[in-house]
C-alpha cells in the first residue's frame, strides 16, 4: 500500500494540466502493474479539473478491470473539498458509463 501525495507528484497545488495528469497517471500505472494500491491524497491541492480526473484516474476504466481498479486505487478521506469529489465521482461514472458498467461509492480509504 502506497500513500501518492499528488501535490509532491505533479509539484503544484493546481491539478489542471495534461502533464500534470499524465504525471500522476504515470505513478499509478506502476503501482497497478505491481498489484500494489494506491491511496491518493489530494491535500493541498487548491484546484484541480475535471479533464485532469479524466486523465489520471477515469481513463483507467478503459483498459482495466473496474473491480480491479475498485480495490487498487483509494481516495484518502478528506483529501478531496466535497465539489472536488463529485468532479472525481463524476469522472469515473463518466468513463464507467461508456464501458457498461457503474460506479461504487467504496472510492475512499
């Protein structure tokens, strides 16, 4: 289990560029092809997009198993400002929703 400190990863406190995404998305790559969790923690990040969500974590949905995905990939607690979830939430729904799938709620750590 892996604490990813998305601030320290992308070095900014704004989640809103491609590079930052696919930065992010780089990270948590890794950690899926070593079967490893990834706990996200936003803290710190006084922005971030709803394209940045789509690139670093929805776009996972595309090419793996959701269930998979559901297990290895956490959200910390209280990482997140409550309109920035439902950016995430609306993300994953998003990408679920084009592969027939739906989402769950078990997202946080």
């Amino acid at each position: 289990m892996t604490t990813l400190h998305v601030k320290k990863i992308i070095n900014s406190r704004e989640a809103d560029t491609y590079d930052k995404s696919d930065s992010l998305h780089a990270v948590i790559l890794e950690n899926l092809k070593k079967n490893e969790i990834s706990i996200l923690d936003f803290t710190g990040i006084v922005s971030v997009t709803s394209s940045f969500f789509n690139r670093s974590i929805a776009s996972f949905y595309f090419s793996s198993d959701p269930e998979t995905l559901r297990k290895l990939i956490k959200i910390k607690s209280n990482s997140l400002e409550p309109y920035q979830m439902l950016k995430l939430e609306r993300s994953l729904r998003n990408a679920k929703a084009k592969i027939g799938g739906s989402i769950s709620n078990e997202t946080k750590y």
